[in-house]
C-alpha cells in the first residue's frame, strides 16, 4: 500500500479525498487525512476502509514528524503559509510533497536541497494557479511549435455562485475564503502591459477599471486587474510579449458595486476598531461617515457617495442590512475589513443546496506567416453542492491527479516546481477532461487588445 498524508480538510478537500479514494482500492491506496479536527474529515471519509481521520496540530512538530515520516507523499492543503515547515520535514524524511498554493519565496530557497534528494515538490496545483498554468502552456507550447510569434496573452478567473443559486443582487456568494474576497487587490497596484506600454491600477481605482468578457459566446462577465500580471512573461517564457494581462471575473456590476466599499475605507485590515464587538452593523457604515446631529446614515452615504435612492447600488446596500440597528457585529478588536467580512457572510453564505461555478478564459494572440490571430480557450465549471463545490473540484483534482502521477513515477522532474512542462500538464489535462474539465477553443479576430476595457 502507498500511504497518502492530506493535511487539512477544508472546504477544498472534498473532491481531493472523493478521487483518492475511489482510486484507492486499485491503486492500492491508504488516506490519512489530518486536521485539528476531525469533524468534517470523518464526513468525507465517510468509513471508508482504505482511509482514517487523525487529529494533527502542525504546530505540534513530534505529531506533525510522526505522521510525515510513515507517509509516501504529503498533501498539504493548508493556506500557504504552512506550507514551509511541513516542506522541510519532507526534505528531511524524503517525502514528496503537493500543494495548490503558490510558490513564495520560503518555498523557492528549499529548491535546491528538493532536488539533492530527488524529491517532487509540486505547488500551483490547483485551479489559479493550476489548471490556468497547464491549459495557458498547452495552447502557448502549441503556438509555438508552429513557429508563430506570441502577442497577447489575457487570462481571467473566476469563483461564482452558479445561475440557478444566484439569488441576490450582488450576483455573488462565497464560494472560497471570504477574507481572501474582502481583501482582494491590496498591497500594491496592479500591474501588466497592453501593446508594448506598462500600465499600473492603483487599489483605489481598480474596481472602476474593469473589462466586459464574453464566455463561451454569450455569457457576459466582468473583469478586474490581478496585482502582478508581469511576472507570468517569464513563467510562461514570454518575456518579449506586448499584451500580458490577468484578472479576476465577477458578474457585471460587481466591481462598481464593491467599489463603494473601497471609498469608505470599509475594506482596511491594518488597524482595529474600538468597542468593535458592541458595535451594530449601522454604527459600523456610520464610523466612516461625517459627522451631522439632524442627518440619518442612510442619507449621509447617499449624499458622500453621490448614489440615488433608485440606483441599483443603493438597492445592493439595502439588501446586506448593512443599516440594521440590531445586528451586532460581535467580533472583539476588529478590523474594517473583518467586519464588513462578517455582513457579508450573513447574506453570501452558500446555502445547503447552492450550486457555484467556475469560469476561466484565455485570449493568445499571435502572428504566423505575416497574418494575425487570436484563441479564445474558455472553462466553465459547475458544482454540485455545498459540499462537492466547483471550487472543490477544480482544486482537488489536479492535486490528486499530481500526487498520483508522482507516486507512479509518471512525473519524474526533481525540485519545486510548477505545471507548466509537458510531462505535468499533457496528462493531468486529459484525465481532467474525464471529469467535465475541459476547455472550448474557438478561433476569433485579432484585436490586440480589449476594446471592452472600462476606465472610471
């Protein structure tokens, strides 16, 4: 038997463990599957023979050395920033190691002594980044062989509540961490080049300089910058390319609406609020307010940001019950940014039957023979449930996939890595599309940029 540790079992574990074991019995699989609790990994496990739910605190380095060293490969879907410790434990005891967060830089100095011990250290693994990796370098990898000449290179990512589930007028639920949502777009400004000129996106402007999308023909999504598309030139080997450009899709509208969050300052997370937990969800939008004896809060943000009592905007506040007097937001030294994350919660939870969905689209533009050409690759994926999510399944899989391949010697490539050779992404793609993750291609004109590009 191979002995499989997954450490964590969150919301993006669920499809990971599910393809694992369904694979287990002729595979000759054994699942260990870790967490500080094992609640929801007995739920996936679900008795299972050839899998068994164990409490591990990473921080417990004797548990934590205990169950690596008994393992043939480490599955770490914790948020990346445990990653580096489990990583050493593996260098240490000649363990594998998957995980689908990026790379950082405490990752990237282990490189070195991954590759002394032939180990496989595969990161990036999931959907963005992932999926984005291995189907951006399958088309590039493609335009290239037929000595073209890459010009543009967009590509878009989204995390949505399916069309059947969309039951309120943001179009949005969460369905990945909602931190990660609230806080999206901070720490510098986005940066990519459009035909040769580099352009930047300060945060206070980027959810106002958005472009429409058209997704496999007729659907209309929304998109807005990532912080650093320029790093992707030399990931993808593109480092000559005029247009290079990655964002996030939301359903149209979003971005503005959001945007009101970002002009208040209700997004902040770097510095806590006085008497935050006795705090109502109405005192809380009044703190950035002016102060005014006779004026409601209502009509003070009205009149700060300029939005009509019939715009769809004030519409979208109102249906939060970010106004609510009652409400309390019950969260001891908060920030901004934790406590509209409470709000939002209330209202964009998935509920037990919700369906998410995710969407994904490449532009590569390029020129052959003197002509100019553009793909157009475009994903949509749909979820299940509450539990078996898009966002679940998208993530899962690759990993799982990987960690197989890995332990079947399929993948052979020492170090820490990404998915962006053939030898990864060629089968992990086709097995994939065994499972409805598959791209539709479709030729379309040139444009050498998006003429849908909104400034505001």
């Amino acid at each position: 038997m191979k002995n499989i540790l997954i450490i964590g079992a969150g919301k993006s574990s669920s499809y990971l463990i599910k393809y694992l074991l369904e694979k287990s019995n002729k595979e000759k699989l054994r699942l260990t599957v870790g967490d500080i609790s094992t609640e929801n990994a007995n739920k996936l496990i679900n008795n299972h023979k050839n899998a068994k739910s164990v409490i591990l605190d990473i921080f417990n380095i004797e548990q934590r050395r205990y169950f690596i060293q008994k393992a043939d490969i480490i599955i770490s879907m914790l948020p990346a920033r445990f990653h580096p410790e489990i990583a050493k434990d593996c260098i240490h005891y000649k363990k594998h190691m998957v995980t689908a967060s990026y790379i950082s830089e405490e990752m990237k100095e282990l490189d070195t002594a991954v590759k002394e011990k032939g180990l496989i250290f595969m990161n990036e693994i999931g959907v963005d980044p992932g999926i984005d990796h291995m189907s951006a370098m399958q088309v590039i990898d493609r335009i290239r062989k037929n000595d073209a000449k890459m010009l543009l290179f967009e590509s878009f990512t989204g995390g949505l509540v399916a069309p059947e589930s969309d039951t309120n007028l943001w179009n949005y639920k969460f369905t990945w961490n909602p931190r990660n949502v609230v806080l999206a777009g901070q720490g510098g400004a986005a940066m990519f080049i459009q035909e040769g000129t580099y352009k930047y996106i300060p945060y206070h402007k980027l959810f106002r300089r958005t472009e429409f999308l058209n997704i496999n023909g007729n659907k209309k999504f929304e998109a807005y910058a990532n912080r650093d598309s320029l790093k992707y030139r030399s990931i993808y080997g593109l480092e000559e390319i005029p247009t290079m450009y990655r964002g996030t899709i939301r359903k149209v509208g979003f971005s503005r609406a959001w945007n009101i969050f970002i002009q208040l300052g209700m997004t902040d997370d770097s510095y806590t609020i006085e008497n935050s937990e006795n705090m109502s969800y109405r005192d809380f939008v009044n703190l950035f307010l002016a102060y005014s004896p006779s004026d409601s809060v209502e009509l003070k943000l009205r009149s700060y940001l300029k939005i009509d009592q019939d715009d769809i905007m004030w519409e979208k506040l109102v249906e939060l019950d970010i106004f609510n007097p009652k409400k309390k937001i019950g969260l001891k030294n908060a920030t901004p940014a934790q406590m509209l994350q409470k709000i939002l919660e209330e209202s964009w939870t998935l509920n037990k039957y919700d369906k998410d969905m995710i969407v994904m689209q490449h532009l590569f533009g390029y020129e052959r023979n003197g002509k100019k050409e553009q793909i157009e690759s475009s994903l949509i994926v749909y979820g299940e449930n509450q539990t078996y999510t898009a966002m679940a399944k998208t993530v899962g899989l690759p990993v799982g996939i990987a960690a197989l391949k890995i332990l079947k010697g399929k993948i052979k490539t020492p170090g820490v890595q990404r998915p962006i050779t053939k030898e990864i992404y060629e089968p992990i793609l086709k097995e994939l599309s065994l499972y409805g993750i598959k791209f539709t291609e479709r030729k379309v004109p040139y444009l050498g940029y998006n003429p849908n590009h909104v400034t505001g």
